[in-house]
C-alpha cells in the first residue's frame, strides 16, 4: 500500500504523549554498551566462589540469556502492528525497545564468555514451566499479531510479554541476581550492567502498562482478556521462580525464595492495579497517570 501522507509534515509529533516521553528517556538513559563494562574483579570473583554458588549463577544467567534472546526475536510483529496503525511516536520508542533488547543479549553473551567462560549447551537449566513461558506461550502470541493485529490480539501479547516475561519475571530475576551480588560484595561489573538493564526494563514496562491501558480504555470488554491471559500464565511463571531455588538444599548465598516470590507477587499486583484503573478511564487520564509513572522512574 502506498503512503498517502506523513505524520511530521501533517499534523506533527505530539510530543506530550507517554511513548515519546519514554522516547526522550530512552535516548538519555539508553545508550550504554555492554562493551565497556569492566569485568576484571568479575572474572577473579567468579574463581572464589564454591559449585553450588557458580551453579545458581550460571543458572540465573541461562535463563536470563535465553529470556533476552526471546524477547528480542519476538518483539517485532508488535512494532509492525504499531506502525500499521500510524502511531508514529509509539513506533519511535519502540525501535529504542528492541534495541535494548538486543544489548541485553549482547551483555549476558559477554558475561557467559567472559566471565563465567562456558561454551556448553545451557538448555537443561530450562524447566517445564520456563519452557512455557518462552518457548511458546511468549513466542505464539507475539506471532499471532502478524495475522490477528485486532485490540483483543495486542492485549494478549503485551500482557504475556510486558506484565508477565518483563513485569514479573525479568524483574524478579534481577532482583534475585542483584541482591545476591550485592549484599556479597561480588562482580561489580555485572552489578552494573544489571542496574543499567534495569533501567531499560522500567521503560518496557511502562510502555506495556500504556498500551494495555489504552486498549482497555477504549474497549473495556478487552479488561477480561487481561485475566484470562494473567490466570492461564501465572502459575507457569511462578513455576519459573520455584524450579530455580528447587534445585538447592540450602539455597547458595542464603538466600531465602519466598522473599522472591513475594517480590514477583508484588509486582504483579501492583502492574494489575494499575492496568485495571483503565476501566473506564478517559484517554486523557490515561496519558496522565503514565506520565507521572515516568516522571516519578529513574529509568
């Protein structure tokens, strides 16, 4: 089909949108390379700690690794429905989104080769429930926008991806790998990289968080999508969590997995909240309360 018209030299960007706002922060906060990371102490650390602590590290980074890889593959019909739609300044952000994404990949790649130094298949540190999440539940309905682009088709992908793959887990994943590091005194150079990911992933998860809202919005119908999406992938999610500490008795570093689990619960209860007060809601509102989200962010 061909252009009938462009946004900037019609109507213009509208600047004051959440996604452009997002944009503006993605363009300051963004820009970092995982190449520039310094892992030296890393590296020294990595040799100090005993197999069992080696093994729930590289068990975290295998899920990570894969998890990054996912959702960098599976991001694009969803930029594709955005840009079929016209909306330019969410397309704008959105490229920042994938590009994050794929950094996130490059920076675990690094750790792994680096670092930790495997070469090895680390498929067998992905779970019944991991497997789920990632090799089909993520993967099946971000392809399905390439033929179903309807609301109800976006509302099912950006609650699998950006409520529960980045809101829940990726989320509750850095906090479990950060705490470890942290409160141990350990690889200054991942800590860092993991705080810069964060910031990214904040941005991700607003940015979902506007899009369910949006939808919601102007289709309260879409709220039920919303739950039924959340009750069909909750468990599985939580199973990712649970699988990871199963494997240890005692847990390395002491670290103790309902305070995890009560942080990925938190965390979805507050993302869930948030997306429900769209019921109903004004555009107008919507744009709103993002903004203050993403003022009140560091990320």
């Amino acid at each position: 089909m061909n252009h009938q018209a462009f946004v900037t030299t019609t109507r213009g960007l509208n600047r004051n949108l959440p996604p452009m706002k997002l944009y503006e922060k993605a363009k300051k906060l963004g820009i970092w390379n995982p190449s520039d990371l310094d892992f030296s102490q890393d590296i020294l650390d990595w040799q100090t700690l005993a197999a069992e602590e080696q093994d729930l590290l590289l068990r975290l980074t295998a899920l990570f690794q894969a998890g990054e890889e996912a959702v960098t593959l599976d991001l694009l019909p969803l930029i594709q429905v955005i840009a079929a739609e016209g909306r330019l300044e969410e397309e704008m952000y959105l490229t920042t989104f994938l590009f994050e994404e794929a950094k996130h990949t490059d920076f675990f790649t690094r750790l792994l080769a680096e670092v930790i130094g495997t070469d090895f298949d680390l498929s067998h540190y992905h779970t019944e429930s991991y497997r789920t999440i990632f090799y089909e539940a993520l993967p099946q309905t971000m392809l399905a926008l390439k033929s179903d682009a309807s609301p109800a088709a976006q509302i099912k992908a950006s609650v699998t991806y950006n409520l529960l793959v980045e809101g829940m887990l990726a989320e509750t994943g850095y906090h479990t790998y950060f705490t470890t590091l942290a409160r141990n005194n350990l690889m200054p150079g991942v800590r860092k990289g993991i705080q810069l990911l964060k910031q990214d992933e904040s941005r991700h998860i607003a940015y979902g968080i506007f899009l369910i809202s949006r939808l919601v919005a102007e289709d309260d119908s879409l709220w039920q999508i919303v739950e039924d999406t959340m009750n069909e992938l909750l468990m599985p999610a939580l199973g990712v969590i649970g699988d990871a500490f199963a494997c240890y008795d005692p847990i390395p570093f002491g670290l103790i997995e309902t305070e995890f689990v009560e942080h990925a619960m938190g965390q979805f209860q507050k993302r869930i909240e948030r997306v429900e007060k769209a019921r109903g809601a004004s555009l107008a509102d919507i744009y709103h309360v993002t903004q203050q989200v993403i003022d009140a962010d560091d990320g």
